[in-house]
C-alpha cells in the first residue's frame, strides 16, 4: 500500500508522581473523586478500569507502584482512549497514600465481601477514594484498616464475584447518582 503522506505522532498517557497528587489535593476543588486499585495486575482489568473512570469523571486513578498492572499497550487498547483522559498516579506506598488522602479529607470506601455495608447506604458525596482490590485476593489488609468505611455492591447472589471493572462501573455509577 503506497503512503498517502499522512503520519501520526502519539503521546503515551503519562503517569504522575506522588508529588503530582499532594499537589492536587492542596488545590480548591468542589469535590474530589479517586478510583484507588489496589493489587489489579490484568492490564485489560486496568484498561477497563480507566475506562470507566474517564466515563464518570474521576479526578484520578491511583495504583502501587509494584503488583500493579503496567499501562501498556493492551492497557491502553482496553482504556479506549480512557487513558489519555484521566490522571493516573503511581504511588511508592498505597497504604501511606491513603492517610495523605485523609488528611486532605477525602473518605475511603473500601469494597469488601464481607463485614460491610451496602453502598447505597453509604453517603458518597463529598471528597471519596474508593478502593477497588484485586478479583482473587480483594484489598489488602494495610489498605483495609485505612478504610472509613468497607462497602459491598448489593447482590441478590453475593457468593458469585464481579469482575473488577464491572464492580468499579457499578461504585462509580452510584457515587455519581448521590451526587
């Protein structure tokens, strides 16, 4: 096939400091919405997850910087454009990062199976971090004990699992419906 004279040159998403984040939250704003994944290592999972956030507004994703999935090409592929949308912020310490965040007075809503509350009845409408873990293991115990509250998605059948990227549309959505 013959060049027509077009190229294209494309910036990859670029991922953010810590610094970037407490600088973020020294800011006015109205209110603050972070997507926290905690030990997501599927990059589709990850893209799927952006996606979502870009949908719904979030003000940043936040991932560890180890056992976390790379934003790599099927990352990115799976985000659909989503990447290039959102903030996403690489911590050293996700348990650290979390007392950073409360201290700036944003929530923590943790997403359990068990010993939680619904989400719904959960109020969602000031400053929330909501963390997301991973499908085989859920959030860590260090990022659990951060927690303000533990919440699980409404399920007339709990035994069965979400999808990670399905559980974070469905918090997503309900924290963008109470506010």
């Amino acid at each position: 096939m013959a060049s027509q004279g077009v190229s294209l040159e494309i910036k990859l998403p670029a991922v953010r400091s810590e610094k970037e984040l407490e600088a973020q939250l020294v800011g006015e704003f109205a209110s603050l919405l972070f997507l926290v994944l905690d030990g997501v290592t599927d990059p589709r999972n990850f893209g799927a997850c952006l996606r979502s956030a870009a949908s719904f507004g979030v003000d940043g994703v936040i991932v560890a910087k180890d056992h976390s999935a790379p934003l790599n090409e099927a990352a990115i592929k799976t985000a659909s454009g989503a990447a290039s949308l959102v903030k996403i912020y690489q911590v050293v310490n996700l348990a650290r990062c979390l007392d950073t965040l409360k201290k700036h007075g944003v929530w923590v809503v943790g997403t359990v199976l068990e010993d939680s509350q619904p989400l719904t009845e959960i109020d969602l409408k000031g400053n929330i971090a909501l963390v997301i873990g991973a499908e085989e293991s859920g959030i860590r115990q260090k990022t659990r004990e951060r927690c303000d509250f533990l919440a699980a998605i409404p399920c007339p059948y709990p035994d069965l699992s979400l999808n990670v990227s399905v559980a974070t549309g469905i918090c997503l959505y309900e924290i963008n419906r109470q506010r």
